[in-house]
C-alpha cells in the first residue's frame, strides 16, 4: 500500500512540474516565426506608423504590449511594442517594423525564428 501512495505521489508530481513547465514556457517565453513589413501610414492603433521604429504587429496581443525579441540565429536582441495587426499570413506569429528587423539582423532572409519574451 505504502509502495502504491509513493508511485502515485510521483506521477502527480511529475504531472504538475510538467504542466508548470508548459505554461511557464507559453508566458514567458516562446518562438514564433515572424517576418518585417516597412509600409503604411497608419497603424491599427491609430498611431502614425514609422518603418524605422522598435514596433511590431500581432494578432492577438494587445496594443502597448512590450516584448524582448531576440534572434537566436545572430544573438541580437531588441525590446518593441504591439501598435498594429498582423501578420495576415499562416505560419508567421509576428510583424517586425523594418527598424527593429534591421537591428536582430533578419533583413536579408525576410523571415526568422525568434525567441519572444513578454515584458508586461
């Protein structure tokens, strides 16, 4: 019986570390596929959009939204802000303005793989 109580403790153990760890990777920190875009004028918040600012564009988080994006591939890394919508194509998870792309060094591939860090 004894034997039985400690397996059971175990797989729920594990189950929970397995699950804090999941989530503190969905919050914290996560890669997502995003690729730049340097046209407009206007963004979805209403803002004046500027291709050489540290901004960038998502479908679900809300403006003002501040994240650390870094470029695994290069190892630069630079803070933005959610001020618009997009990316409107499948498999991208965020729109860099070209200001920021140029500073992680994704300018040349037009897509990367970047590791995201929400600030707030």
């Amino acid at each position: 019986m004894l034997k039985l109580v400690s397996i059971a403790l175990s797989v729920v153990s594990i189950f929970v570390f397995s699950v804090e760890f999941a989530l503190a990777r969905s919050y914290d920190q996560t890669y997502i596929r995003a690729s730049f875009y340097s046209s407009g004028h206007r963004t979805a918040s209403g803002e004046r959009f500027n291709p050489n600012g540290y901004t960038a564009a998502s479908r679900t988080l809300p403006f003002g939204t501040r994240l650390h994006v870094t470029n695994p591939a290069t190892g630069r890394s630079v803070i933005v802000r959610i001020n618009d919508r997009g990316p409107f194509i499948r498999g991208r998870g965020l729109d860099l303005a070209r200001g920021a792309a140029v500073a992680l060094g994704m300018v040349r591939q037009g897509t990367a793989v970047l590791r995201v860090i929400r600030l707030n």
